[in-house]
C-alpha cells in the first residue's frame, strides 16, 4: 500500500470497529487510558493506526501511573520520615522535660533540705544558749547561796564571839567581885559592849 509514495487508507469493517470498540471500553475500564485517548483512537479510520494508538496511549498513560505511584511513594516515605522526626522530637522535649523536672524536683528537695538543717542548727543554738544561760543562772543562785550561807555563819560566828566576850567580861567581873551572879541579859549587853 506504500508503493510509489501512496498510501492508501481503507475503511473499517463493522467486525474491525466493534473489535476495536470492545478494546477501547476494556482500556477505558481497567483506567489504561482517558475518554480524551477513546475520542482519538475512534477518529482514525486505519484499524492498523487504531490499534498502534491504543498501545501507545495505554503505555504512556502506564508509565505516567507508575511515576505518579512513585512519587505518591516517595511522599508517603517523606511524611512518614517525617513523621517519626516529629515523634522523635517530640519524645526528646519530654525526656528533656522530665528531666528539667526532676532537676527542679532534686534542687527543691536540697533546697528543703538546707533549710531544715539551718533551722535545726538555729533550734540547737538556742537550746544551747537556754542552757548556758540555765547554768549561768543556777551558778550565780548557788554563789548567792553560799554568800549568803558564808554571811550567815560569820555572823553566828561575830554573835557566839561577842556572846563569849560578856561571859568572859563576866566571869573575870565576877572574879574580881564586881558583880554578883549574872544572869543572861542578852543581845542589848552585848550590842552594848560591842558599840
């Protein structure tokens, strides 16, 4: 049909069309090509053409699913990267949250703890300060005490040596023949003599 540079086209048969047809509603129901490639393929009255068309057009539409497929892949990869980065993050904000917490929970404690030891020390010095001062207290009490015991005993000991000057004065009265029998007349003899 190609001799001398002619071409001829012949028509399609009805057996040629419905074949054909039949092909084009299988490729347009498994999505192997678009109504606008069915609207192309019908339009060529060679059955030969037709049919080197629809190959054509179902190749190509398959590649472009493929690379669709392949980049919808590559996406769904991306997110899913992306996915777990974010989950990743997110666990080491908590982690480094937690632990910010349980450092703040550590220097808390501490902080609780210092206090209690210098309130303790605090209540040990004054415990300490009650004490000395208890003891200063009863020290001083017990000096009065005995000041007071000493003074006690040098005054007994003035009185019984006062008292044994006038009865010395008057027995030695009484030897000489001053005075006749004495009688105890007292602190007021004695308060006199000693005046």
């Amino acid at each position: 049909m190609y001799n001398f540079g002619v071409k001829i086209q012949t028509e399609m048969d009805d057996a040629e069309k419905s074949y054909l047809e039949q092909n084009i509603q299988i490729a347009l129901s498994q999505k192997e090509i678009d109504l606008e490639d069915a609207i192309a393929i019908r339009q060529i009255k060679d059955v030969d053409q037709a049919e080197q068309l629809l190959i054509i057009r179902r190749k190509k539409r398959m590649r472009t699913q493929q690379q669709i497929a392949q980049q919808n892949s590559q996406m769904q990869a991306q997110m899913n990267q992306q996915t777990a980065q974010a989950s990743s993050q997110g666990k080491m904000q908590e982690i480094q949250m937690q632990s910010q917490a349980n450092i703040a929970e550590i220097q808390a404690d501490a902080q609780a703890k210092a206090q209690l030891l210098q309130l303790e020390y605090q209540l040990k010095g004054q415990i300490e300060g009650a004490k000395s001062q208890s003891q200063m207290g009863m020290k001083q009490q017990d000096m009065e005490f005995r000041k007071s015991m000493e003074s006690d005993k040098e005054e007994a000991k003035d009185k019984r040596v006062k008292k044994q000057a006038v009865e010395q004065s008057k027995m030695i009265s009484q030897r000489q023949g001053k005075r006749g029998e004495l009688q105890d007349e007292g602190d007021s003899l004695i308060d006199q003599l000693t005046s």
